[in-house]
C-alpha cells in the first residue's frame, strides 16, 4: 500500500541530504511505526508522501498511484496529521472544518455529518463543535486534526506525532482507533511519534532511520526478540548489596541487575550471591522494550 524507493532529498542549503536512498514497502492493514531521533528525515519522508516535498530522486506510491507523477489520484488514498503544521483551518468551526475536509475528498453531506458526530463526540469535542479552532488549546486543536485526517476513512493514514498534547484518555481513544483502522477497515497506517509506549503498544513493524538511512525494518516482536539486552536479570535480595555486587535499596531491599552473556551464567551470579549469606527474593529476565532497542539502533552509524 506504501511504496518508497530509492527515496532522496537534499535541500540547497544543506548540501548532505536529508533523505538518503530510502526504500520502504508497508503492505495493507499495516501499522508501522517510523522512528529516528530528531533531524534523522521522518518529517521530511513524510512530507514527499504527502506531496508536500519533491523528492530530489527517488519514488513514492501510495495506493499503486506516483504521489510526483499523479499527486491528485495519491492524495485521495492519504489521510495526515503533520506535527507542527496547521492541519485544520482555524477560522473555521471544528465542524465546519470537518465537513469542509469531508467534501473535499468527494464525501457526501448526509455521510460526513454521520462520521464528523462520531469522531468529535469520541474526541469530547461535541459540544464544542461550533466554536472556531483557533480558540482551542493545543490539544483540541490536534483531535480536531486527527478527525479532519480521518473524516473520509481513507486507506492510508499518515500521523506525525498524533498524541501531541493530547491527554490520557484521548490518547488512549487514538490508540483503539489506530487499532480498529487496521483490523476491521484494512487501513495502513504509518505512525512517528517520541512516545515510543505507543509504538510498542500499537504497531505491528517498526522502520528506524538515522541520517537520512533505514537502519531497521522489522516486526515489532522480532526487533525486541532480537535486542541484546535480552540477558540482562533483575535480581532483588533482602539488604545491603553484597561486596562485588551494585544495586539499588530501597524498604531494606535491594535490586541488582546484570547482563549475562550467556543464560547458563545466572545460575553462577545466584551462587555467587548465596555464598555471601544473602536471601533471595526473587530474579527475573528483564524485557527490553522498545525504547533500550531505538537508543541503541540511532548510536551506531548508518551503513554506507
């Protein structure tokens, strides 16, 4: 459903560019979360799928369409959210935006009055339907976005950064939407965010760049399987930490963790610690998630 090939971008002012040969294939009913610390070329990615950005070189299909070659049959296949860009008209109502983006994907009237009461009555944004965006706080004026984005159940769905601002429960409303969009409707949805829990929580692959290059693509479940700080062992004990031995105490506890290189290697750290006449609570394998996996993917170098 999303196609990048061979994606570049170089900006005159830049001269290094800021998209760097990327190739990326998301297939329907995907939800991918793109990721890469700040300057790594998300945004700029996102805005060529957009067809806000010419690409220097390079190809974008979205839907089977050429997002440079045929941008308006690309952009009936996209719905966006862009962080830090004016998504929604702010002189305009949250309804008036909603049935103004409705009808510009070809909506019809009595359709998008159905689908805007929905999305903004789930969004706690009902009963401030009539008042004009531009008065909204920070946070509304993103749920009113994420609505506008997908007013026309579009079969792509691009959100940069869509729990900005955004509270708990709202948060928690983007997360089982982005959910049923995938699983019920089909709906490829392509996510960036710093909230790395709600990639995690929502997406089923994960594509991390760095300097502009794809340094992984891979399921959400592999690319933890495969971190290596799948030896590390929590081990907590009654007391003091015994000489050899950091950790944490708290509440006469104390917590050490350890990285083992091999998994044989935890029976010899438990012997260790009895010899010391140390009492154990408990040991337990400590999961990486999916913040340890992107910190240590962005410090090694993109490969030539």
């Amino acid at each position: 459903m999303i196609e990048i090939n061979a994606l570049t971008k170089v900006y005159a002012t830049a001269g290094l560019p800021a998209v760097d040969n990327l190739s990326l294939h998301v297939p329907a009913g995907s939800v991918i979360g793109f990721l890469g610390p700040n300057g790594a070329g998300k945004t700029t990615t996102i805005k060529m799928m957009a067809g806000l950005l010419t690409p220097t070189s390079g190809q974008v299909r979205l839907g089977g369409f050429d997002v440079t070659r045929q941008r308006p049959a690309a952009m009936t296949r996209i719905g966006a959210v862009l962080e830090g860009s004016r998504n929604v008209y702010w002189s305009l109502s949250a309804w008036q935006n909603l049935m103004y983006f409705g009808r510009l994907k070809g909506m019809r009237r009595a359709r998008i009055k159905d689908r805007a009461r929905d999305l903004l009555t789930e969004l706690g944004l009902w009963e401030r339907r009539d008042d004009k965006v531009g008065g909204f706080s920070r946070g509304m004026q993103q749920k009113v976005a994420i609505a506008a984005a997908l007013i026309a159940d579009p079969p792509i769905v691009l959100l940069d950064e869509p729990t900005l601002g955004l509270d708990v429960e709202a948060t928690r409303t983007i997360k089982r939407w982005i959910a049923e969009l995938a699983g019920e409707l089909g709906t490829t949805v392509l996510i960036t965010t710093h909230q790395l829990g709600v990639v995690e929580e929502v997406c089923d692959r994960v594509a991390v760049i760095r300097q502009g290059r794809l340094v992984a693509d891979l399921p959400t479940r592999e690319l933890l399987a495969g971190s290596r700080e799948r030896d590390r062992y929590e081990i907590r004990v009654e007391g003091a930490a015994p000489p050899g031995f950091d950790g944490v105490t708290r509440d006469g506890v104390t917590t050490i963790t350890l990285r083992v290189d091999a998994p044989g290697e935890v029976y010899d750290l438990v012997e260790r610690l009895r010899a010391h006449g140390v009492v154990l609570q408990s040991l337990t394998q400590v999961r990486p998630d999916l913040e340890d996996v992107f910190l240590a993917l962005i410090q090694e170098p993109a490969h030539a």
